[in-house]
C-alpha cells in the first residue's frame, strides 16, 4: 500500500493503477446483463468496448487521460458509449489508440467522437478521424467547450458537460438515429451547456504528496491554475459554503449568459448537473445539493431537473465539485432520461418542493455500508514501449527523381537547423523545436531511404509521410503536421476520383489548403498567433497567385493529368507535376520568409507555449516553427533553381 505525506492511498504500484483499475470495472455486470471487453494489455492500448455492441447503430466513442473516473470508461453501455480510450493520468490516448477503437465498433452507420477541448485530446482524436476516413469509415467529431470560467479564454476546456453529450447522443443512437442528426444534436448540447468548478485542493498523483494549493475559482481538471483565489474564512465558519455557492453561481450565470442558446429560455427551463471532483463527503454533496437549488440565481433561471450530485468527471481525489447548466427541450429531456445500462450514471431526477412533516417519534436508525471487496489480483505489469517498426520495403513505387532531390533537400536543412531551431525556442519554449523537426526529418529519410515513399505519387507520397510525421516526430508538431499530411493526401484522392485532369498547380493548392484547414480546426490555432501558420498560409498563397497568373498558358489536360487511381504514375508524368503546375518556387520562399520574419514583431502569441511567455521576451525573436517552415521553403527554391539550370 502506497502513503505519501497527505495519507496513505489503496494502490500497488502507481505505474499499474490504471490498468488494475478498468479490470475490476471489467469484472462487474450491467443490470441489463451486459459488461464490456478490456484490450489486450500487450497492445500498450487500453480500450474498453461493450460486449453487446453488433455495429448496427452509430458508434459513440470517447475518452481521454485517466484520473477523470468514472468518466469515460464507467459510462461504457447500452445507452451510452460504445467505447473508451484511456490515456495514462491526465495523458491524452494515442492516435494509434484511438484509431483501433474506431476500427473496432465502427460500421455502416459511422461513428461520433465526443472529445474535451484539450489540445492532446484533440490532436489525437482529430488525426485519428483523419486516418479513420482515408480508411472509408464515417466519422464526425464533436468537441465539447463548456468551461466559463475564463470569459476571455479563445480555448475553453471540456468538462462534465461530456457526459451530456454522452448521454443525449447515447439515447439517440440506441433509437437509430443517424450520424448527421446525432452529430448535429451533440454539438448543439456541447455549444450551450456552461459548466464552472471550485476547489479547496488539487487531487493526489499516486505514491506523490498532494500539492499545496490555495482553495480557487475555475481550478481544471488536471490542476490547471483557477480564474482567482477565493478569500474563505475560518474552518469553523458556518457561513463558508453559502459563500462559496454564492461565488460560484454568480460567475456560472455570467458565463452561461453569454452563450447563444438559441433565443429565449425554453419553457421547460434548465437542468443542473452538479459533479463532486473526487475529494466530497455524501453529506457534503447533498449540503452542496440545496445550497444550489435554493440559490435565487438558479431558481431564476428554473432549475427543473437535476444530475447527481455524484463524482461522474472526477480529478483524482480533488475536494472540490463543478456545477454544469443545460437548457432544456423536450428532445433533450426525453434523451437525458432515458434508460441506460452504466450504474455510473445517476439518473435524472425532478425538482420538486421542499415538504416537511412532524414525526410521531424521534426513531433515527443509522445504517453503515459494507466494504466487502477483495484487493484486486495484480495485474500484468505495463506492457514494453512498442517494438521497432519492422515495415518491411516494397518495391517498385512510381520515383521522381526531381521530387526526391527536393524532398531530401528540404529534410537536409531541418537537420542542419536543429540547433539553430532550438535555441530559437528556448526563447519562447522548451528548446526542442529543431530536435523535434529533426526527428520528423529523420523519419521520413529512412522511409526514403527504405523505399517507402512513392515519389512520383503525389497522394501516396504525402499519405505515408503523415504516417512517419505520426509515429517519428513526437510532440504536439507531429501531429499537427501528420495532420496536414494526412488530409492533404485524402483531398488529392478525392480531387483524382471526381476530375482527375484538373490543372496540378490547382490541385495542389486546394490538397495543401484542406490540410492546412483541419491542422487549424484540431490545434486550434489561427494567422497571427505566432505559429508555423504565420509562414505556411502566406507560401500557399503565393502559390495561388502563381497558379492563377499561368492560368490562360497551362499544359493540355492530357498533358498534365496523372492517371486514374489504380495506375501508377510514371516517373516521366510526376516530374511535370511542378513545371505544369506553374508553382513559383521563389515566390512561395519569399513569402514564407517575409511571414516569418513577421512573427518576430509579434508581441503577444495565442496558441502554443508561447503564450505564456511575456512579450518582451517574444518581440525581437522569430517564432522557431514558422522559421522552420521558411527555411524549407528556401531549400525547395534553391533546389528548383539548381534543377533549372
């Protein structure tokens, strides 16, 4: 048994907790009869699926880091999800982690998932849905915001009002609705559900001491520092929990009043969801129960149902609880109360008023509850990292030699820059930016050199580079950038299906863009944040400009086109790609050079770790990404040029 100086704590070893855990959770049946199925532990994946599940419905999937319980793994079952990905604590699961899961339970119906707005979750899960769809399955994503805790925050966190959108989507599908319309539905409840949480401490890592933290207003999750400190008074206050309620409603009603919820207040007012975060007392969360509904904010806003009080999305053993409000309509209400299998969730339950009665007798009989459960078998120790790729070469992919050349020379400068890169970023950042380019670099050179990337198959060539980006280059620019590849590569396919004769310049511009497109809608950052972005989206613009200017002088379709997805492309073919397409390659270097450089006049950064940084360490410094990203760009128009002469 583990202790730390805050008390001892019932685990084994820390690094197995989370996996003993969900095999206890296994063990146990729904009342329905149903349960679920556990992955294996040698796939280093932890994936908890229904073992009723035959693929007939949409598919619901969520997750995330552990340390949340009983969210999300404990509301897997009829009614609810169909699946779970479990990260380590607070650790957002893998792409690869998700991608099985999709892989799993997806069918004709497709799949929706439900993910927190946390950079890792949406990283993953959105690279994930990426390669889900290059795949053929159907699947829609639906990111939950509801934290107000910070009005000017561009990015709210997911909290407990997931677990709504678990529930209502849940009902949903088990009557066969279909993807669009649960879809549409999730991120209606996502986009007008408001949820904001107060602490007294943060919750205990196991086998670590608890962090001394003063009691805040808006703590996260995972311990994220709070909108503001609260000034309680003595222990022995009898008025400190009014107090607090009082605080914590009036900043959730601001918050929720600057929602667009669709109008006025439905008729059937609003549901309330109060969630212990791990660390209360049954008799706090009943005192914490009445303080809420007898608030006159609440009761002005028509509290007419509620959920919990329960742990349901949980931080540990944080003593604290978060207030959720939701407005309500009948197809809300009906989906919110609709049976369900997972014990985890509590119900919906009406308010009513408060009645008393006088009692004939003082007959008060106390019960106590038996703790009658064994301590779990040890389980497996966690599984070895996984083994070496082992991707055996193949042969005779359509090459180009001139696209090779600039694709080596574009890897080449991300490794000649990688420490110039690094100190760059230990401005602004951790210093790792240029061994992160270079890992990605490294990467896609051995595929190369391996005979992995089909050089004269644009669509194939950027495919498998956002595969290696995925699994090589580490860090939130990993994926993001596999991100990039990834979508860019399944638009090219798209574009060679519909109209494969489409001018290449075009094709290429639009391919880029897309992925681009959902790099931005996954990450969450935009031109002027001081990213990579600051110098990619002026180099595609430059490339447009360059596409439209040779627009009247283009070579013939039969000229320019590749061929039909199912011929490979001649090297001959693809070494035209970049001459039909008229791309100004020392336009686009310009253009990312001027964009970057730009950044260095940036004072304030809103995406990344630079955005908290002071600006008077960022003004004067180039963002290392969007350096990076110009540096490849002068080495593909150097390498162009030498190509010309």
């Amino acid at each position: 048994m583990s202790s730390s100086e805050s008390g001892r704590q019932f685990i084994n070893q820390p690094r197995q907790v989370v996996g003993e855990a969900l095999e206890g959770c296994a063990r146990l049946r729904h009342p329905d009869g149903s349960g679920v199925r556990l992955s294996d532990p040698a796939s280093g994946m932890r994936l908890v699926v229904r073992d009723d599940w035959a693929r007939d419905q949409v598919a619901l999937i969520s997750g995330g880091g552990s340390g949340h319980e009983p969210a999300h793994a404990g509301f897997v079952g009829a009614g609810m999800l169909t699946a779970a990905v479990c990260g380590e604590l607070f650790a957002s699961p893998t792409v690869d982690a998700v991608l099985a899961a999709i892989r799993e339970v997806t069918g004709e119906a497709g799949a929706l998932l439900i993910v927190k707005n946390y950079t890792g979750d949406r990283l993953n899960f959105g690279l994930a849905a990426e390669r889900a769809r290059q795949e053929g399955f159907k699947v829609e994503m639906v990111i939950v915001a509801d934290d107000v805790a910070l009005p000017d925050n561009p990015q709210p966190r997911g909290l407990a009002g997931t677990l709504l959108v678990h529930k209502v989507t849940g009902a949903l599908a088990a009557r066969g609705a279909g993807l669009k319309e649960i879809t549409a539905i999730a991120r209606r409840v996502a986009d007008s559900c408001s949820t904001l949480g107060v602490a007294f401490n943060v919750g205990r890592h196991p086998g670590k001491p608890r962090e001394q933290r003063a009691p805040e207003l808006g703590l996260g999750i995972h311990g994220e520092p709070g909108a503001m400190a609260l000034e309680l008074g003595s222990d022995s206050d009898t008025h400190g929990v009014h107090a607090v309620m009082d605080t914590v409603v009036t900043a959730l009603v601001q918050g929720h009043s600057r929602k667009d919820v669709g109008g006025d207040l439905p008729a059937s007012g609003h549901l309330l969801l109060i969630n212990d975060l791990g660390g209360c007392s049954a008799l706090e969360r009943s005192l914490l129960l009445e303080e809420a509904l007898t608030h006159p904010s609440l009761q002005a806003l028509g509290i007419h149902a509620v959920v919990g009080p329960q742990p349901l999305m949980t931080s540990l053993d944080m003593h604290g609880f978060s207030l959720t409000l939701l407005p309500l309509d009948s197809l809300l209400e009906e989906a919110l109360s609709a049976s369900c299998a997972p014990v985890a969730w509590p119900g919906v339950q009406p308010v009513t008023p408060l009645t008393h009665f006088t009692p004939s007798q003082d007959a008060v009989r106390t019960a106590s509850d038996e703790a009658s459960d064994a301590r779990r078998a040890q389980a497996k120790a966690d599984c070895q990292e996984r083994a070496a790729r082992g991707v055996k070469s193949r042969a005779g992919l359509p090459g180009d030699p001139q696209v090779e050349q600039r694709l080596r020379a574009a890897l080449e400068i991300l490794l000649a820059s990688e420490a110039d890169l690094d100190r760059l970023d230990a401005i602004s950042g951790d210093g790792d930016t240029g061994s992160t380019f270079a890992s990605g670099a490294r990467a896609v050179i051995e595929a190369l050199e391996d005979c992995e990337l089909a050089c004269g198959d644009s669509g194939e060539l950027m495919s498998t580079i956002g595969k290696q980006l995925a699994h090589g280059m580490g860090g939130s620019s990993g994926v993001l950038l596999s991100t990039l590849f990834t979508a860019a590569a399944t638009r090219w396919k798209e574009q060679s299906d519909a109209h494969g004769q489409a001018p290449l310049g075009q094709r290429w511009h639009d391919a880029l863009s897309h992925g681009v497109a959902r790099m931005q809608h996954y990450g969450g950052a935009s031109r002027g944040d001081r990213s990579l972005l600051d110098a990619l989206l002026p180099a595609l613009e430059a490339l447009q400009e360059s596409v439209q200017s040779e627009k009247q002088a283009s070579v013939q379709p039969d000229q320019q086109g590749e061929k039909q997805p199912d011929q490979k492309t001649s090297a001959a073919q693809s070494q035209q790609e970049i001459r039909a397409g008229r791309v100004d390659w020392a336009a686009m270097a310009r253009a990312a050079r001027q964009g970057a450089d730009a950044t260095a006049e940036m004072a304030k950064a809103r995406a990344g770790r630079s955005a908290y940084v002071p600006s008077a360490h960022l003004v004067g410094n180039s963002d290392p990404g969007a350096e990076a990203v110009a540096r490849v760009f002068e080495a593909l128009a150097d390498a162009a040029e030498e190509a010309a002469g």
